[in-house]
C-alpha cells in the first residue's frame, strides 16, 4: 500500500495538472465563441455570393453565352489537408489523417498523380512519416490565417489558389481538394471533403424559377468570371474557419473530459488517503494499548 507521503504527493499533483486543463478549456471556449462568429458571418456571406453567381450562372446558360467546360480525366490531384498546430485535442487530427490517407489511396487506385499541401504542423509530420514530399510554406495553423482576416494574412493563401487555378488552366493539374474538419456540433466533429478547383457552383431551384434578369456592367460573363475567384477565396476562409472552430471544439471536450476525470481520480485518491491515514492513526492505538498492557 502506498504511503500517506506517496497519496499526497499524486494529489497534489493532479490539482495541478488540473489547473491547467481548466485553464485550457476556458482559453478553448474564448477561441471557439471568437471564431464561432466569425464563422457565421463569413457563411451568409458566402451563401449570398452563391446565390448570385448561381442566378448568373443560369442567366448566361439560358443565353447560351457561358463557355461550356467539358470533364476530364483526373491524372493530377492536389489535396489540401488542414489540421491543427498542437495536440490535447482528442481524435481530432487522427480522424483526419485517416480520411487523408484514404482520398490519397483512392486517387492513387484511379491512376492519379497525387500531391498534398499541408496547413499545420500535424498534418506535416504525419505526410514526413508516409515519405510524401509536400509545400512547406503554408505549414501554419490555421488559425494564423483566421484569427484576424485581413488582406495581408490572406495573402498566401489568395497566391496559392491563384497557382492552383494557374495550372488548371495550363493542365497541369486536374482537380483540388480541400480534406479539413467540420464543426458539427459542440460535440460532434467530422472530416469532410471540398472540391475547390474548379469550383463547382449549384443553382437552388426554388429560386431558379423566378430567377432575377440582372443588368450589370461591363457585361455578365465579365462579372461571373470575376465573382468565381472572389468566391473561391472567401469558400477558402470559411472553410478554415470551420476548421477551427472544430479545433477549439474538440480541446475544449478534450480538456472537459481530462477535468472531470482529475475530479474523479481526486476523490478517490482523497478517501485512499483518509482511509490510509485512519488506518495509520489506528494502528498507532493499537501499539500503545498493547504496550500499555
């Protein structure tokens, strides 16, 4: 049996690991309320730019004025994985790394060349583990280019889809996809996938019924040409946006979870230590009654 000296030492110890998982968790749900916000804000926005590049999407078909672009066979990939920059965040970047690995071996079953662009330091050492050589300009976390968006922290990643959608054009590249983690709920984050080159705009068919004829200037090809990239960048933040907000989502549970099972372990150790001490406080009677007989 352990000593009282041993109990409260491992007492001790866990209240203080359990400040700073507390600690932790409060950072955590700061972070998460923060970019909950902004997240949303972001979202209607892209909804609204959807909306209107879909209803000129269909206007130009109708007119049969937008190039029509025919599907080509997919011979080079690019996946980009967004994970966190730190662990204590439970499965987090394990569910990712999972669903990477199995979008890389599904293109590579089809015959496609596939590269990975990595955004945080996890996703990073886990493609060093594979041996797969990658862009390493853009290993930040994520929430470096979400904790105040700006157009001077968008910047590297507003080039980076320029060179991607560069050398779609040129065919070097086939399609890009984004493979980060989705906030579904408080508990709840998955891992889902985004086709981001080309851009894949829907029309929602309730409104395409009574669809708006726009007049725009210069004219609307010229318009819809240039609203895809805006709305390319802005999908690009929203989803690492949701990225994040999955990140501060699953430390803050992570962080709960290791809390309350400080609080259990200490209420254990605490009546191992009474006991202990009762039985130590007894057995002390015990020799002085006995030497006292």
């Amino acid at each position: 049996m352990a000593s009282l000296k041993e109990i409260k030492g491992r007492i001790n110890s866990i209240r203080n690991t359990q400040k700073i998982t507390s600690a932790m968790r409060m950072v955590a749900t700061a972070k998460l309320r923060r970019t909950q916000g902004r997240a949303a804000q972001v979202t209607a926005y892209v909804h609204e730019l959807t909306t209107i590049l879909g209803n000129l999407q269909a206007m130009l078909q109708s007119k049969e004025i937008l190039p029509q672009t025919s599907e080509r066979p997919l011979k080079h990939v690019t996946l980009i994985a967004i994970s966190s920059n730190s662990g204590l965040c439970g499965v987090f970047n394990t569910n990712l790394f999972k669903t990477l690995k199995t979008r890389i071996q599904e293109y590579r079953n089809r015959g496609a060349e596939v590269s990975v662009i990595p955004i945080g330091k996890k996703v990073a050492r886990e493609l060093s583990k594979l041996g797969m050589e990658y862009l390493s300009d853009l290993i930040e976390s994520g929430e470096k280019y979400t904790s105040n968006p700006t157009p001077e922290t968008q910047a590297p990643l507003n080039d980076l889809l320029k060179s991607l959608n560069e050398k779609y054009e040129s065919g070097l590249l086939d399609q890009v996809e984004i493979v980060a983690p989705h906030f579904k709920s408080m508990g709840t984050q998955t891992v889902e996938t985004y086709q981001i080159v080309p851009l894949q705009v829907e029309v929602d068919k309730q409104e395409d019924e009574n669809l708006a004829d726009y007049i725009v200037e210069p004219s609307p090809i010229e318009l819809y040409l240039h609203t895809i990239p805006l709305l390319q960048r802005t999908r690009f933040l929203e989803i690492l946006l949701d990225a994040a907000t999955a990140e501060h989502a699953a430390r803050m549970l992570a962080m709960q979870t290791a809390d309350d099972n400080a609080s259990d372990l200490l209420q254990e150790l605490t009546l191992l230590y009474n006991k202990t001490r009762q039985q130590s406080i007894t057995n002390e009677l015990i020799d002085i009654m006995s030497g006292k007989g």
